[in-house]
C-alpha cells in the first residue's frame, strides 16, 4: 500500500467491520490460505460488487469482485507512520 502505509507503519483495525458496506481501507484476505492484506476498497451502490485496489501501482486493482469471495478482518481505522 506504499506511499500510504509503508512496511514499518502501525496500523489498528477495527474487527467489528465484518462486511464492507462502505468505501475504505480493509484487512482482507482475498481466498482460504492466503495472507491477509491491507487494500482500499469501494462498493458499487448498485451492484454491491466490490474494487480492491493498492496504492502501490506494482500490485493489481480488482474490479466487480463478488463480496461473498473476500474474507473481511476490519477496517483500518487509525495508523501511524515511523519515521
């Protein structure tokens, strides 16, 4: 997610968002076995489908992603960056 969150940055997120019904930050994991990753997220309003996407443009965006294939940990509410 470089530049916004870099590898030595702290990060808090709030598990009590089990499902993504807003735009935001997200702890995902995208299917069974995988680590989980810190992605910005939006919902169409219409379709409920989901974007994952990283600031980091060395990593893939995902569009029409179907929400039941994404495994949800919280929102990322607050950080902190180490300088």
């Amino acid at each position: 997610m470089a530049p916004s969150l870099l590898p030595q940055d702290f990060v808090l997120v709030d598990t009590t968002f089990a499902k993504i019904q807003a735009d935001g930050l997200f702890a995902i994991r995208f299917k069974e076995g995988d680590f989980p990753v810190i992605r910005r997220v939006s919902v169409n309003p219409m379709t409920g489908a989901l974007t994952i996407a990283s600031d980091n443009p060395a990593y893939q965006d995902y569009e029409d992603v179907d929400a039941a294939n994404v495994s949800v940990f919280g929102r990322v509410i607050w950080k902190s960056q180490r300088t």
